[in-house]
C-alpha cells in the first residue's frame, strides 16, 4: 500500500499548474524639483518608486525648499540632497525608509542656513547617516534600547536591510524575532495630527500556491516513512550472502527483516534489514532500514531509511530518509529527505529535503525545498524554494531565487534571479540582476539588461512616448519600453505630403546613453513596412520595409519633457511591382546616394534627420 501511495503521489505532483529584496538605497530615481518642499518631493518619490517613507510632519521644516535635478542615480544620493540643510538622517527599516532627528548633525546646525543650492560654501558634504559602532551580539531588549539613541545606525542581517546611508556604513546584529524588534524600534504612534501613521511590517514570506502544493506533497511523502527508524542502526545482525527467490523463500527465511547482507542475489524480490555491499534483484529489492552499497532491480528498488551509495532500476526507485549517491530509474526517483547526489530517471525526479547536486528526467523534476545544483528536464522543472544553480527545460522552470533558467518557452522566478533567464516564449521574475533572453520579459525591477520583442519592468523601466517629423514619413508616433540599456520600440508613420499617400508601422531596439544629467544619446534602429496608396495590409503587401539608424541628442527640459535631433541613414529594400511602368521599387526616397535593382529587389539609400518631443 506505501508503494502505491508513493506512486499516486507522484502522479499528483504532476496534475499541478502555474499560476530580495533589492537594497532600496540603491534604486534608482529621476527627480527635478525648484523650491519644492521637502514633503512634496518625498511623497512623488512614494507614490512614482513604490518606497514607503515614515517620518513626523513636526519634524520635517517647512522652510527650507529643494531644488534638485537628478537623473538615474541611486535614492542615497537623493535624500542626501533633500537632507542636506536639515537635521534629518534616514534609515531603512523592515523595508520602509524612516526619517529621524539627528543628533550630531542639531549640533553643528550654528547658524540658520540657506535654502538648497542657493550659495552654499564648498565645503565636505556631512553624511546624512551616523557611523556605526562595531558589529556584536545583543540581545532583543538591549538592541531597542540601542535603536532609541538617535546617533545609531542599525541594519538587520536578517532581512539583508540595511539602515545606514551606505552599504559598507552597516551594522549588522542577531535578531531572534524581526517583528518584534521592528516594533520596538518603530512602535505605531497615537492618532494626532501632527503625527504621520506608521504602519507595522509584520507580513511573513508570501508562498506562492504552487509552491505550497509542493510542500503538502512533500510532507505526505514523509508521513508514509514516520514509523522508520531515525538513523541506521548498527545491532543487526549481519550476513555476507543472502540468496533466494522471494520472500520468504532466502537463505534468511522469515528472519530477513532481521539481517544487514553484504552481498544480496533474488529471481524476484529481495527483502532484508538493510544493505552493506550489492544487491542484484530480477524485479525488486526492498530494505527496511538503510543501504549502504548499490542496489540494482529490474523493476523497483525501496528503502525506508537512508541511502549511501546508488540505486539502480527499471522503473521506481524510492528512500524514505537522506540521499548521499544516485538513483537512476528508468520511470521515477523519489528521495523524502536531503539529496547529495544524483537523480536521473526517464520520467520524474522527486525530492523533498535539501538538494546539494543534480537532477535529469525525461519529462519533470520537482524539489519542494532549498537546492543547490542543476535541474535539467524534457519538460518542466518546479523547486517551490530557491536554486543555487540552473535549471534547464524544454517547456517551463518555476522557483523562489534562481541564477540561471534556461527553458523552450517559459521561466518563472517568485523571488530573485541573479544570472540569466533565456526562455523561447517568457520570462517571469520579481528583481533580476543580470539578463532575461525572450519574446516577453517581466520583471518588477532589473539591474541589467532584458533582451526580447516586449520587456516589461514596473518598478525602474524605461517608458518614453515620443513625436517626430522627418525627410521621409512626415509624422511619426513611437513608444519605447524596456529599460535604458536596451528598450522596444513601437512606432507608427505616414508621409501626406507626397503624390501618393503612404503609412507604415515600425519596430525597432535602442539604447541610451546619460551625456550630462540632462543630455543624452539615443541610437535607435527601426523598420518600417510601408503601405503604399490601395495596398490592403495582409492581403497586398510585398516587402516593402525601410530601416533606419537614428543617432539622436536629447536635452531634458524638465521631468516629463525633452527635445531631440538626430541625424539618420535610411535603407529602402522593396520588392513592389510599380503599377504604372512595372519597375521595381518605391519612390518613398526624397533624395538618395545608392538606387540599384537586384532581379526582383530594390535598394534605395539616403541621409535624413528626425526633430521631435518625448514625454
């Protein structure tokens, strides 16, 4: 009946669907603010970035005035800048920034100062966070106590949040309890006007359903073996040879369950104690406690406890306790504890532990912990925790934290991924540092750059809506998205002012490159298919595609607004038959430098410009 549970487990693992936090110092921001109030400003940074601020209306001044301009740099140098001529430092605390009182900078405050940027001295910028005391132990009632001084500086290991201005600024500090630590360094204060709500940060790690459904999996696997012993036991009695048919008929009778064999031969089925050397087994082996050695079976190999060594079968290889080896079968692996090894099986790897190694299966691997290794499947690999390594599948990879999912056609990250996402369809991320190779890529925020057709990233895209005039299409509308190192872009153009009406809809990639904080290069590349005057789209067209290199200067006017001009270089490869006199090609080009026809294509070149507005 436990082998059949284990089986019909298995199968229910596949009946299942799909559906770190970066340091919030470093997330990059565009400010452009002239005599805007320091509350003005943080709360377009809370509501444009997504950062949650927490701070006393009484203690922000009303009187100094910030005039910043800030293009892509990180949130530490901002509020360095917004801080600049008060008696404010900051800290991030269970992901929030908390505005505060600072003491030492009160006491070199002498003299009221003027407002930001207006005719400040040269002089060394004062740090807006406190220099750390060295990192020690205290415990939960000292370190309250210690979060209350306003000259600390705290930074919680636990959650990797750091409180101080700069990463190497950190103190770091063992937590027994994050929530309630966070309560006492910011308790919630009483309703009064003044004072601006802290809202506790008690939420614990969100697990995804499917990774949820792993876990139950994993945990009925470890109910079928609770009644094993908890580790190998060294009282049995031992034997060097152990032959037989099946059980009970062996050389060990109905005693077989007593005795650890050192050497093991059966026609059928093997049972025994445990395994301290080879087994060989026409259909079966079946050992009640551990294996120490390899085991080999036609059909199925089963032990209850540990595994230190190799299991080899035809169709099922299952232990009820750790992994320290390999199991290939030619169906499915499942090991209920911690695997240090190797999982190869033409159909399904299972494990339930912590895996330090690897797994290949024909169709699917599953880990419903932590894994260290790589995960390669014809089809589908799932780890409902985080991979310290690739995974590798011809359809879909799921996991928490990952470093590299290669997959023909989706990849899924519910948390990090540090490395790479290459998949033929999407990829799915929450923070990815690194890239994401796809058609589609999402992710909430990327430190690197997501190559495809469509890139979506929430929190620090790139989104640029833009209009411009040129030599050729007339009037144009684009939209960039992706990020500033490479982004999408999705145009569409017509030219009126020629004897024939002509429009097309482009495509094209760029990327930008920061000059000066309000100067900036743009080089773009884009094709247009051109619809001539009475082509019906999809039923006429033949190729007719014009393709542009754009180089363009943009200067920023202010946040939402920027002019640019770009010289171009315009390619026009045509295969449309002229109506009129059958010649080949487009006479689109107001002017050009290359006009030749190869058979049956025409190819027109020429230098234009492009003037136009971002938003």
């Amino acid at each position: 009946m436990k082998l059949a549970t284990i089986i019909h487990m298995a199968w229910l693992c596949l009946a299942l669907h799909t559906p770190t936090q970066d340091n919030l110092l470093h997330q990059k921001v565009n400010l452009s603010y002239q005599e805007a109030s320091i509350v003005e400003v943080l709360q377009h940074i809370q509501q444009e970035y997504d950062i949650r601020f927490s701070y006393l209306n009484n203690e922000i001044p009303e009187d100094v005035k910030v005039n910043i301009n800030m293009q892509d740099q990180p949130l530490y140098l901002a509020l360095d800048k917004i801080l600049e001529e008060t008696t404010l430092s900051y800290q991030v605390v269970s992901g929030q920034v908390i505005l505060k009182k600072d003491v030492q900078k009160a006491k070199k405050e002498s003299k009221p100062k003027p407002a930001l940027g207006e005719g400040k001295p040269d002089r060394e910028r004062s740090s807006s966070a406190i220099k750390p005391e060295p990192a020690k132990k205290v415990k939960s009632d000292t370190l309250a106590q210690q979060a209350t001084d306003e000259t600390a500086t705290v930074s919680i290991s636990k959650s990797q949040q750091s409180v101080s201005r700069l990463p190497s600024e950190k103190v770091k500090i063992n937590v027994e309890e994050k929530d309630e630590l966070t309560e006492k360094i910011m308790p919630a204060p009483a309703a009064e006007e003044n004072k601006r709500p802290v809202i506790p940060t008690n939420k614990k790690e969100e697990k995804t359903k499917l990774g949820e459904k792993f876990k139950h999996v994993g945990l009925g696997l470890r109910k079928l073996f609770q009644r094993m012993p908890g580790e190998d036991k060294d009282d049995y009695e031992r034997r060097s040879f152990h032959l037989g048919i099946i059980y009970p008929l062996s050389t060990n009778g109905t005693d077989a369950g007593k005795y650890v064999n050192e050497f093991s031969l059966h026609w059928l089925v093997g049972y025994a104690a445990g395994l301290d050397g080879v087994e060989f087994s026409g259909f079966g082996n079946i050992e009640n406690d551990f294996v120490k050695g390899v085991q080999f079976a036609g059909f199925f190999n089963v032990v209850k406890n540990n595994v230190n060594g190799g299991q080899f079968a035809g169709f099922l290889n299952v232990n009820g306790g750790n992994l320290e080896g390999a199991q290939f079968a030619g169906f499915i692996n499942t090991a209920v504890g911690e695997v240090d090894g190797v999982q190869g099986a033409g159909f399904i790897n299972m494990a339930t532990g912590y895996t330090n190694g690897a797994q290949f299966a024909g169709f699917m691997n599953v880990i419903t912990d932590d894994a260290e290794g790589i995960q390669g499947a014809g089809f589908a690999n799932f780890a409902s925790g985080n991979i310290a390594g690739a995974q590798l599948a011809g359809f879909i990879n799921y996991s928490h934290d990952v470093n590299v999912q290669l997959s023909g056609f989706m990849n899924v990250a519910s948390g990090d991924v540090k490395g790479l996402q290459g998949a033929g369809f999407i990829n799915i991320a929450r923070n990815v540092r690194g890239a994401q190779l796809g058609v589609f890529n999402v992710a909430d925020s990327v430190d690197g750059v997501p190559v495809g057709f469509l890139s979506i990233v929430r929190k620090n895209g790139y989104r640029k809506l833009e209009v411009w005039g040129g030599e050729t299409l007339h009037t144009n509308v684009g939209f960039k998205i992706g990020v500033e190192k490479f982004y999408n872009i999705f145009a569409f153009g017509s030219q009126f002012a020629a004897e024939n009406f002509r429009w097309g809809f482009g495509y094209g990639a760029g990327t930008q490159i920061g000059l000066t904080s309000r100067d900036y290069l743009n080089i773009d590349l884009m094709s247009f298919q051109i619809q001539e005057d009475g082509d019906r789209i999809f039923e006429e067209t033949e190729l007719n595609l014009l393709n542009t290199l754009r180089i363009a200067y943009t200067h920023q006017f202010s946040e939402h607004f920027s002019l640019f001009v770009a010289p171009t270089f315009n390619v026009m490869v045509s295969q449309r038959q002229n109506g009129v006199d059958g010649n080949i090609g487009t006479d689109i080009a107001p002017w050009t430098v290359f006009d030749k026809t190869y058979t049956d294509t025409n190819v027109q070149m020429w230098p234009g410009f492009h003037l136009g507005l971002r938003f």
